[in-house]
C-alpha cells in the first residue's frame, strides 16, 4: 500500500514538473524565436539566422556530443539502462541548445525535447524522493507522458506514446501514474496558455468507406517513406562526420536558410506549425504541397544529423501532412481530411508507435469520423515500416549505433539487468594444459560440470564440460565471452549456443560466468523492476 501511495504523490510531482518544464521551455522557443526573427532579421539576411545559431551552439555540442539529436532517445536509454537516471547538466544544456536550435530557425520539434525536460525534472524528483530503480523507471516515463500530453492537448495519446516508445507496451498496473501525469501536464499547459497545440484542426472532417482502399494505398506509402526518411537522416550524419564540427554546422545552417528564405511563411524553418496548418485548411496546391513535404525533409535530416540539438516530432508531423494532402489531390480527394491522416500515418510509421498517433488524432478533433480512416492508415503504415526497420524506430536507430540493441514492440525486460549484476564472480577454472582426471575431480567436487580454461595470462582460451572430456576431447573448445557492461538479452544469445559465459573485463581478463539460470533469475529480476509492488 505504501509502495502504491508513493509512485501515485510522485506521479502528481512528475505531472506537474512535467508541465511547468514543458511552460519553461516553450517561453524559451518564444524568446530565441523574437531574439532571431524579430531583433537580428532587421540587420541580417534571414537566411544568416540559421549560421548564427550554429554558431551558438557550437561551444555545447562540442563539449557534450549527447547533447545532439531529439531527446526521445536519451530517455529511452535512460529507462532501460540507467535506472531511470538523467543528468541535471545535460538536461539543462538540451534546453538550452535546442532552444537556440529552433529559435535560429533550424528544422526541429520541439515535442520530444519538452518531453525529454519532463523526463528529467520527473528524475530528478525521483532521486530527491529516494525511489527505488522500479519506481525512477516509471516516474521518469510519467514525467515524458506530462510533456507530450502537454504539447498537443491530449492527455490519452501523451500517456500512450509513453507506453508504446518507452515500455514498449502497456503494463496495467503502470497505466495509472503515466495518466496521472499526463492529465495534470495537460492541465498546467491549458491554465497558463489556454490551449497546447497551435494547430486549428478544422471542423467536419469525415471519411468514406469507399474509400477504404485509398487509406490502405497511403499506408504503405507512408509505411515505405518513413522508413526512408529515418535512414537517410543516419546516413547523412554518418556522411557529415568526417567534416570537422563547426563546419558541418554552419554547412547544414546554410541548406536551412536557404531553404526556409526562398519558402518562408511556409514552416521550412522552426518547428513548421504554420505550413501545417494551412495544409489542414486545404489552402496548398498539388506541386507546392510536394515541395514542401521534400523541403521539410531535407531541411530536418541536415538539422538533426549536423549536430543540432531539435525533435522529429513536429517536422515528421508536417511532412505526413503535405503527403497526405498530395496524395489526396492525385486521386481527386478532400486533402485536408487526407492530410489529417497522413500526419498520423506517417509518424506511426516513423516512430513505430500507432496506437498514441490514433489517439491522438481522436483528441484532436474532438470525435471519431476520421478514427476508421486512421486505423487503417496508421495500421498498415506501422506494420509496413515495421518489414523494413526490422523492429527498430526513428528512435532505436540512434541507440543501436551506440550498441543498444532495442527491439520495438516487445517489452524490454532482460535489457534492463546488466550481466554484472547476474554473473557468478567466483569462477572455478581451469588451465591450459588440463588432464580428464583433473576435470572430473573439479566436477566431483564443485558440482559444475563445465569449467572455463585460461592461459597463463589469465586470459580465457575457451571452455571445456564433462560430456567433452566423456567424449575423448583434449583440448578446451572455443568460446564466445562477454564484457560485464552488457545486457542479460545479450547474454542469452550467447547462451543458445553454449553451456557457460565467461565474463570478461576491458582487458580480456576473466571476471565472473553467466550460465541460463543466472539469465532465468534476471528475468524475474528485471519483471521486478517494471511493475509496481503491490497494489491499491
């Protein structure tokens, strides 16, 4: 009961930090935003405000790398492998940098930073209320939830985008904090601005089931697109590597300026609301709608892959948008219902998250004429991306070339115990040189019936078991060995193909084994740390 009462007292602080962080930083967006559009725009060209801000930002991300990107991520990171730990120093830097990012005019969200600053004031409250790691875990999502709820004015698909990118799936117990956090985020944002979102969805959107065959047609397009879309951003940023920092900057800031001056008006710079809102009233053209969408692309993957610090959300929303609205025109359809759904399509397809992105369209408009037309968008978008990012997300990629390995749609459970915490630290070994008689009185004496054998340095040769000793062999057999800074997930692979681990330190030196019931009680160890204990 204790147990419950605490997660629920930190779910409400999470929310309302959440929201309060979510305030803070839109004021700071506003204030870079005036800084470069209103005050420098007099005295310089507008395509110059993009270089200014790189310039700005270069001192942060080259001192603090992690700094760059989306922010969603790093929260990831955070639940699954860090026990629900953010730095205070890099989250304050993450605001600072991706309010200069935005405010400079660069193409960026601001959605996943705001929800990144929940997740971390919603840490820090997690670490001043002493939590265990379970409950940081999910104080940290609820603080996520709070800002995304925040954003958009929806409270049910900020809680759901939660679940899906974090948790990777929906835990019941763990449902009602997430919601408390998310509505009192919503709330916070409401009473102070009056509303989140500053996109005006119109009224008396609708959809036809004749139409049926279309939405499914956009869904695989979406669903080939997205996955494109994400791709290229990485690959682009691998390209921009081998250019010294400043310069891939001020490179990327240049692509922007260019871009957004000869389009301005049309959302090439910023977060782009204002393109997205005349592509849901229907007031853009077939050619301009394409352009945009193309523009909006090529503008985002230079901001994000350069270095700057900026979301995907916002961005990945727009060009659904224009796509959507382009592909309603091509067939002689209502663009601004198709637009509506090709937002939905799109992101569900890039983030891998469906579910929050129905939800969120049902929100946003206040109804359900458009929710069959989702579903069926958003539903084959999904599972389309999904064959080509084979389980990964627009969110997965960045961890997994850190050497993450995330699988969306399963639930991260054995990511969560490192193979330090389950290895058995004292090994019985053998080495180099052994006789049969010498492993069979190792087993008769210790019970184990497999040994890992070392050379004089030791370093570990390979392993050597009973049955291979009962077999005639001589010689130890060649093993694959693991470092201890590495998942339980990682080490069961391994262990499909052999009887032991051995676990080894940055020098190769043995340290500990890790065997399938070692792995077996990580599981429930790490089921520990993803529910709450007990109950109301």
């Amino acid at each position: 009961m204790m147990s419950w009462a605490k997660v629920i007292f930190a779910s409400i602080i999470a929310g309302i930090g959440g929201g309060l962080g979510a305030l803070l930083f839109r004021f700071l967006v506003n204030v870079t935003t005036t800084f470069f559009f209103d005050v420098l725009s007099a005295k310089f060209k507008l395509f110059l405000m993009p270089i200014i801000g790189a310039l700005l930002i270069y001192p942060i991300v080259k001192n603090n790398p992690r700094v760059r990107g989306t922010g969603v991520p790093e929260v990831i990171e955070s639940v699954i492998f860090r026990k629900g730990e953010i730095s205070g120093k890099f989250a304050i830097l993450k605001v600072v940098a991706t309010s200069i990012t935005i405010g400079s005019g660069g193409s960026a969200g601001r959605e996943g930073p705001i929800g990144f600053i929940g997740a971390s004031i919603a840490s820090w409250i997690g670490r001043r209320l002493s939590l265990s790691p379970q409950m940081k875990r999910l104080i940290t999502t609820c603080g996520l939830a709070a800002g995304i709820s925040g954003t958009f004015n929806t409270p049910l698909a900020g809680a759901m985008f939660a679940l899906e990118v974090i948790y990777m799936g929906a835990f019941s117990l763990n449902l009602v904090p997430i919601f408390i956090s998310s509505i009192i985020g919503n709330a916070i944002t409401l009473t102070f601005l009056g509303r989140a979102f500053e996109v005006e969805i119109p009224a008396g959107l609708s959809h036809s089931i004749s139409e049926g065959l279309y939405y499914v047609l956009m869904g695989i397009i979406m669903g080939v697109l997205a996955p494109i879309f994400a791709k290229s951003l990485y690959k682009t940023g691998d390209m921009l590597e081998r250019i010294p920092l400043l310069l891939r900057l001020i490179l990327a800031a240049l692509i922007v300026g260019v871009l957004g001056s000869q389009l301005e008006g049309y959302g090439i710079f910023g977060v782009g609301y204002e393109g997205l809102q005349l592509a849901l009233l229907g007031k853009l053209g077939l050619g301009i709608m394409i352009t945009l969408a193309v523009a909006k692309a090529v503008a985002t993957i230079f901001t994000i892959a350069s270095g700057f610090s900026g979301g995907i959300f916002a961005p990945s929303l727009y060009i659904g948008a224009m796509l959507g609205g382009a592909f309603a025109m091509l067939f002689h359809l209502n663009p601004q219902s198709y637009s509506l759904v090709g937002m939905a399509a799109f992101f569900s397809a890039l983030t891998q998250a469906p579910i929050a992105q129905i939800l969120m369209v049902v929100e946003l408009t206040r109804g359900y004429s458009l929710l069959p037309a989702v579903m069926i968008a958003s539903t084959v978008s999904f599972l389309t991306a999904r064959f080509i990012f084979k389980g990964s997300s627009i969110y997965t990629l960045k961890l997994e070339k850190r050497g993450m390995r995330i699988r969306t749609g399963k639930p991260m459970i054995l990511e969560m115990v490192k193979v330090e915490d389950i290895m058995s630290k004292e090994v019985i070994c053998l080495k180099a040189g052994f006789s049969h008689e010498e492993v069979i009185s190792k087993a008769t004496q210790t019970g184990h019936d497999c040994f890992p054998v070392l050379d004089d340095n030791e370093k570990v040769i390979g392993i050597i078991c009973v049955q291979d000793v009962l077999r005639g062999i001589k010689e130890p057999l060649k093993a694959h060995t693991i470092e201890k800074d590495r998942t339980a997930r990682d080490a069961l692979e391994i262990l499909m193909g052999q009887r032991i681990l051995p676990v080894v330190d940055e020098t190769g030196k043995l340290v500990g084994v890790v065997t399938k019931s070692d792995v077996y009680r990580a599981y429930y160890m790490a089921l520990e740390e993803t529910f709450i204990e007990g109950g109301p």
